[in-house]
C-alpha cells in the first residue's frame, strides 16, 4: 500500500522515488520483457527477440506528445493535458480511431532518457496539468524506467494512465502508488462483442477486475481548487451502435461496484473505422435516441457524469 501523503495533490510516485521503491518496481516490470505476461493475454513472449499479441517489442514507440485541448475537462484545464502517445495497443478493436497507431505501430523508437525529457518538457516548457500516457499497459517497464529519470530531474505532475480497460492485477499492482488518475475505458460488458470486436473474450472479466484495482488504489476522481484533476478513477465508455443493453450493464456495475465519486464519460462520438465496414451492425453512426436513452438512464442510477 502506498503511505500516506502529507500533500495530497502530491503525486504518489515522488515518494516511491524517495525511498526506492520506484526503483524496485521498475527493477521488477523489466523482468517481464524476457517472458512478458504484462497483460491477460499472458503471451510469455522474449520481447527482446520475438513480438507477442502487441506486436511490440521491449523498446518504447514513441507516437506522438504535446499538450490536448480534447480530454475531459478536470483534465485539460487552461494549459492542456500532457498527451503522450505510444505505438502498438494490447486490443484488437475493429473500429479503432487511432488504427495507424494501434495496428501499424506509427511513431519512432525512443530511449527510456529520452521519455523522461519529453515527460520535463511537458511540465516546464509547455506546462500542462498531468502526464497522460495513452495506451501505455504494453510499455510499463519502459514507463517506470523514464519515470526514475523525470523524477530525479524534477517531474511533479500527476500521471494518468489512459488504457483500454484489458488490464493484468498483478501489473496494476506494480503501479499502485505510482499512478494518480486512471483512465480507463469500460468497451464490453458482453463476452460475444468482446471477441468479435477486440479478440478478447475474457475482457469483461478482466476490465471489472482492473477497475475494483484501480478504484481500490486511487477511488473517486478529486480536483483541487481551480477544478483540475490529481488523483482518482474517471472511465470512458464509447457508445457503439446497437449496444444499448450492453452501455446499461456497464453503467450499472459502474453504479453497484465502484466508488460512488468516479467520473464517467458517456462518450459518443463512435464513426465507422478501420475495419467496421465488416461488421453490418458497426457501419453507422449512433442513434442520437440510443444515447439520449443511455444518458437517462446514467442519471437515473445517479452517476457522476462528466
């Protein structure tokens, strides 16, 4: 468990700096890179050698980073949440927006030193509220890593690991204490959707696991006083066309499971991408009924939306 803060806008990680323990934790996630097992798809691979499920190896793609005007706002503030966006995803979603990204692995291979100048320049030149790591579950031990060198240089920004929601406990558990605001996305509540659209059927079990892990380590989304979030459990879930029953299954484990301060963002700005021309049921847009009836419903079972 993570001490207690004196500060809580602190973020937890400066403390696991100061007494080593963030060496330890990145010391253990490098191990993984010779038989990763960092996600539930359990691969097993040498991705100092060979690719697994992710199709990346053990060396951290670099995407793309700078501040974004377009997460949720206690994100964003007046200064932009500090995006950093990695190549490959441990999901295979069909409909997937950031397919170069996801897919073909868009970006250039960065050094772990080099990760943690981009992490000080987010915060000094560009001055953003948080580090925001998009996709990051496949590049942990990298992440940890750069993280000692930002932390030694002088990052004190919160981070926020921003992830599809397929989650491992015990990789959850190598950052407990290191992440402030997790960011989840909740895709699935049924199993068949979860394979046909992401090749992961146990990703209903596996994302309700994760998200009583990550309510458990950091609990209901808190801002300070200008209304900028520093810590807490704010999920996604983007609306798909046709999933109705599947949103309120979600929303109300989401209602019944977790902390009754978790944000969520009932997302539904859902286009045909990638490869959603296959799926007969994909290739629209989302009924704006279908969203005014998942809203209602959200409201009704008194969540916190953003």
């Amino acid at each position: 468990m993570p001490q207690q803060q004196e500060n809580p806008e602190k973020p937890g990680y400066l403390d696991l700096y100061r007494t080593g323990d963030l060496e330890k934790r990145a010391a253990a996630a490098e191990k993984q890179e010779k038989a990763c097992n960092l996600c539930p798809h359990n691969c097993g691979t040498d991705r100092t050698r060979e690719l697994g499920f992710c199709r990346a190896s053990h060396r951290v793609i670099l995407a793309s980073y700078g501040p974004h005007l377009g997460e949720e706002a206690p994100l964003v503030g007046r200064r932009g949440s500090g995006t950093i966006f990695f190549g490959y995803c441990n999901m295979r979603c069909v409909f997937c927006q950031n397919c170069e990204l996801s897919f073909g692995g868009q970006g250039r291979v960065i050094s772990e030193d080099a990760l943690a100048a981009v992490m000080i320049k987010l915060q000094e030149e560009y001055r953003c509220h948080n580090i925001n790591l998009v996709t990051p579950t496949h590049f942990v031990p990298g992440i940890l890593k750069a993280l000692l060198t930002a932390a030694k240089r002088g990052l004190s920004l919160p981070l926020v690991y921003n992830c599809g929601g397929y989650e491992k406990l015990s990789t959850l558990h190598l950052l407990d204490g290191v992440i402030d605001i997790y960011m989840p996305d909740f895709k699935y509540d049924l199993a068949e959707r979860a394979h046909a659209y992401s090749r992961a059927r146990d990703y209903p079990d596996r994302v309700k696991e994760a998200l009583k892990e990550m309510d458990r380590q950091v609990g209901g989304l808190k801002l300070n006083s200008r209304g900028i979030a520093y810590r807490g459990l704010l999920l996604r879930h983007l609306m798909l066309p046709g999933g109705l029953k599947d949103t309120k299954n979600i929303l109300r484990f989401i209602k019944e499971e977790l902390s009754p301060d978790c944000a969520v963002n009932l997302m539904r700005q859902y286009y045909p991408a990638h490869e959603a021309y296959k799926y007969p049921e994909l290739q629209r847009r989302l009924d704006p009924a279908e969203y005014r009836e998942a809203h209602a419903f959200a409201r009704e079972l008194g969540l916190r939306l953003l």
